[in-house]
C-alpha cells in the first residue's frame, strides 16, 4: 500500500514555492521522492527552499517567475521540461489577498486578486497541460481555499472569493476536458493556516472570536496537515478522482 502514494521518480512543478504553504507542498513532495521544480518571484528565497529541499535525497531547480506573465510562464515550464524530461504533479499554489469593502475596493485590488489567483492558475494549468497531454499523464492540484465555497463575516473578501471559486470551477472543467489523457485535476481548500498571507488575519485580537464561530475544531490549521491531501492528490492513490474539492479545514465547510 505505501507503493501507492510514492513519487519517486516523478517530477514536480510547484508555483508560489518561495514561502508559506508552497514550502510545505515542495518538502512533501520531496519526502516522497519527486524532484521538484520550485517557481516564484523572490529567488532568494527559492535558492534557501532549494537547499533544503534537496536535503531529502531529491533533484530540486529554481526558477524566478510573475506567473501573471503568460511569456514567463511559457520559458518556464519549457525550462522545467527539458530539465526533468517530464512534469507529472503541477501544484498551482501562487495566490494574494486583499481585504476590503466592496463598495471601497479600487479596481486595481480587484484586477491584480483576479489575475494572480484565477488567470495564472489557468495559464500555468494549461502550458504544463500541454506537456501532461503529450506524455499522457498528470496530476494537477490546484490551492483554492474554503472561501471556494463560503463567505466569512466581518471579513469583506469579494475578490479573494470569487477568485478561489474560480479555481475551483476551472478544476472541474480541465478535468472533464483532459481526463481522456490520464490527467487528474483536483483542488484542495485549506482553511487558515500560518503563513505571509494568512499573518494578519492571524495576528489580530478578534480572530480567535471568528474560530470559536466558524471551525469546530477552534484552530487554525498545523504545518504538515495539508500534506495527506497534496500526496493523495499527486500520487497514483487517486488515479479514479477528479474534478474534486477536498476540504481541510478543521470542519469549517461543514456548518
């Protein structure tokens, strides 16, 4: 049964790899033996990740990338390609967040929430697509989030949802489009964990008031609790499941 969820051998490209969360998805993956291909802006950053990551034993390479940059994006996965060979396991973790009243939120939050969280989830989707298609495998996930499915008061956070209901959408649809090709495309939907995004909500005084309401289990989410979902979702243990949404959210979804 171990078999069954290892990566060894498998090549993997993971964006928003420089911080938070995309930290975890890389180590785990390398934990289960993929080489992976870690993808951000701040290269500095990446180079410490690298080092790390390739402390467990496996091939990591970093790329600087604004994957709101479809021409970037393209340089990149042809980079990644001809350094693996392949790219089985695409993890679309890139994302921001901006808090603000609907009625006061400036076009330019609305835009950039939209073109880093749904636009370049599509884009790096479809250009490693193209390389899944044509090798006849894949596993794509893509990070959306509990707000993928509810709201959160007082929280006012029209972008950052229908962005992330976006992704989730677009998992569905790849899904059915690409399944003939043995590609799954699945979204995972964290609730709150620690990370530069989430440290603000975090910090401040009245959220532990928002947890006690909202999430049965009164707390934010652990470093390494999202790792069973990632793994199942890239290894060949969910070679029958697409198009899915998997919570981990400590129960929130579920009131």
């Amino acid at each position: 049964m171990s078999n069954l969820f290892s990566l060894k051998g498998k090549a993997a490209l993971v964006t928003g790899a420089s911080s938070g969360l995309g930290v975890q998805f890389a180590t785990a993956l390398a934990r289960e033996g993929a080489d992976v291909a870690l993808v951000a802006r701040r290269i500095d950053r990446l180079n410490k990740v690298k080092s790390e990551v390739e402390k467990l034993g496996v091939k990591a390479v970093a790329f600087q990338c604004d994957v709101t940059n479809i021409e970037e994006v393209k340089k990149v996965v042809a980079s990644v390609k001809e350094q693996f060979g392949r790219i089985d396991v695409l993890v679309n973790n890139a994302g921001v967040a901006v808090v603000a009243p609907a009625e006061q939120q400036s076009d330019e939050d609305w835009n950039k929430v939209i073109r880093v969280n749904l636009d370049s989830v599509y884009f790096v989707a479809r250009e490693v697509g193209k390389v899944m298609v044509e090798q006849k495998y894949g596993k794509i996930i893509n990070i959306g989030s509990i707000h993928s499915q509810v709201a959160m008061s007082p929280l006012p956070i029209s972008a950052y949802m229908t962005s992330k209901g976006g992704v989730m959408a677009m998992s569905k649809a790849l899904a059915v489009e690409w399944a003939k090709y043995n590609i799954t495309v699945n979204t995972i939907g964290p609730s709150y964990f620690e990370s530069e995004m989430t440290e603000a909500a975090i910090s401040d005084a009245s959220f532990e008031q928002v947890l006690q309401a909202y999430c049965p289990m009164g707390r934010v989410g652990k470093k390494g609790e999202l790792d069973g979902a990632l793994i199942y979702f890239a290894s060949d243990a969910s070679s029958f499941t697409t198009g899915q949404y998997l919570a981990v959210d400590g129960g929130w979804t579920a009131i």
